[in-house]
C-alpha cells in the first residue's frame, strides 16, 4: 500500500472492527489535496461467504488457488496467526498512529453530523491516549483497560502529570465538536513526546504531513 500508493502514515491495525474471521486494516491515502480513508479487511476463502451475507462488501481479490480447500495444517496455521495479530498489544508507534487514524475518522463523522459515531470514536481516542500513558511508562503492566491504573502510572509525578492530561480529557463533553477532536489528537502527541520521544522522532513526517493535510482541508472547508 505504501509503495503503491503512497500512504500517508503506516498501515493501522483496525481494533475497533468487529470480529468477522480475519484482520482489518486502515490507511489514509492523500489524493487530490485530501485524505481518503481505505479500509481492507483480509480473511480466510472459508469466511468470506459468511462475511458477504453479514455486511456485504465488496470483493477485491482472491488469492491463487481460493477454490481449493486449504489443508488442515494451513488452515490452523492461518488461525493461529490471525489470533496472534488479534491479541498483540500494541506499541507506542502502532498507537500514535491509531491515535490520527481515529481522528481522522472522528472529524469526518463530525463533518456528516454522525454524533452517535462520532461519540464512539472519541472513547476510542480518549482510550489510546490511556493506552499510550500506560504502554510508555508501565509496559509490562499485568492490567488492561481503565483497570489499576492510578495505582500503576500514579506512582511517579510524571506519571501523575499524565493522568491529570487524561482526566481533563475525560471530563470533556462526550459528543465532540471539531475543536475537541483537535485536543484530543494534540493530547497524545503532546504527552508521546514527553514519555515516548523516540517514537514521536520516528514519525515526525508522519504527523507534520498529517497535520498539514488536517490544516489544508479546513481551508477548503
């Protein structure tokens, strides 16, 4: 996708699909002074009848051989590693990406005046950001979720600066506006260069890029 297309940001493992038998993907592709978002959904021949029945998307491409019935090795073999994929927690850079994916994804339900949809990504945002406090400053937490976490991040007063940032975004009004989709992203990027500067390094085209991809569409606005 990045070769071919040129994507602005890496490939974003989809964690808020729902589980249909195989492994979401989300991209944001910049095309005539836009970001157009693509989202790819890869599963086994065996699911995609029951796939189509369910939410019936469009078939792109199906891989030599499809027709034939995978031996039972491969096929424990594919679910094996769709679960491995489903399971892996992910990094601070895997989830700074998450984070301008989501709010790509959030300004343009907004846009649409999608308020329900627009609520559910902004706990989706709100939710990484905690993920990001969590994964750079205590990552091999036995925890997940909103579960022990002022007793596990509080501990240091970086930690308690954080959860202050996090609160404040919590206390917000649930259905954003714009502007508060803007802090929210802003939020995370903020405190990834406080607790995580080599992540926020290893993107730093990534987010100027995005940024100025988010600037150029309101002007069009």
């Amino acid at each position: 996708m990045s070769t071919t297309f040129g994507t602005l940001l890496p490939g974003w493992r989809d964690t808020i699909v729902g589980n249909l038998g195989g492994a979401g993907f989300v991209y944001l592709l910049p095309h005539d002074g836009h970001l157009l978002q693509l989202d790819l959904y890869l599963c086994p021949t065996s699911a995609v009848g029951a796939l189509r029945r369910r939410i019936g998307p469009r078939l792109l491409w199906r891989g030599p051989g499809a027709d034939d019935t995978a031996d039972p090795v491969t096929q424990q073999r594919t679910a094996q590693h769709l679960a491995r994929a489903a399971q892996a927690p992910a990094d601070c850079g895997q989830l700074l990406v998450q984070a301008m994916v989501l709010h790509a994804m959030l300004r343009k339900r907004l846009a649409r005046g999608q308020q329900y949809i627009a609520y559910g990504l902004l706990h989706d945002l709100n939710a990484t950001c905690r993920d990001v406090i969590r994964t750079a400053l205590v990552p091999h937490s036995r925890h997940h979720g909103w579960y022990h976490l002022p007793d596990e991040v509080g501990r240091t007063a970086t930690g308690r600066e954080c959860l202050t940032e996090l609160t404040e975004a919590l206390t917000s009004p649930p259905v954003p506006i714009v502007a508060q989709a803007d802090d929210a992203l802003d939020r995370i990027v903020r405190l990834a260069q406080r607790i995580a500067p080599h992540v926020t390094d290893s993107l730093t085209k990534e987010i100027t890029a995005y940024r100025a991809y988010q600037q150029h569409e309101e002007g069009l606005a």
